[in-house]
C-alpha cells in the first residue's frame, strides 16, 4: 500500500527536518506532504495523516503522549 511504501521509504531528509520541539499532526502530516511532493509523489493529506501511524510504528517519529505532538524517533 501507499502508506507502507512513504514508510519504508528513506526519509532521513524528512526527519533531519523534524522541530527539536515537536510538531503537532496537521503540521507534520503537511511537512510530509511537501516533502513527498519533491520525491515526485502526489500524496493527499488525508494519507499523510494515514502515514504517520506507520511512521510512529517503525519507530521513524514518535508521539509523546502527554502532549500529542511528534518528534524524530529512534530509527529516523
């Protein structure tokens, strides 16, 4: 699927670019598309969103729970 393909992908330029302070999901789930659109993917928004689950379980970002937002993970 479309979304286990943008989490497979290397993201490294993505993720370099996550904010130290986080990010909530409408910014980074925008961020990603921006940055899928320079890969030549035309992903809509709604599957950015999609894609973050993904992203959070292969451990690229992650979400703190206490304030929602998402940071680079460990694998980023």
């Amino acid at each position: 699927s479309l979304v286990s393909q943008i989490s497979s992908m290397n993201s490294h330029d993505f993720l370099a670019a996550c904010p130290d302070q986080g990010e909530g999901k409408k910014e980074i789930a925008r961020r990603l598309e921006s940055w899928l659109a320079v890969q030549n993917m035309d992903v809509s928004f709604d599957t950015c969103k999609r894609s973050l689950v993904s992203l959070v379980a292969n451990q690229k970002i992650r979400k703190d729970p206490s304030s929602g937002l998402y940071f680079k993970g460990p694998n980023a």
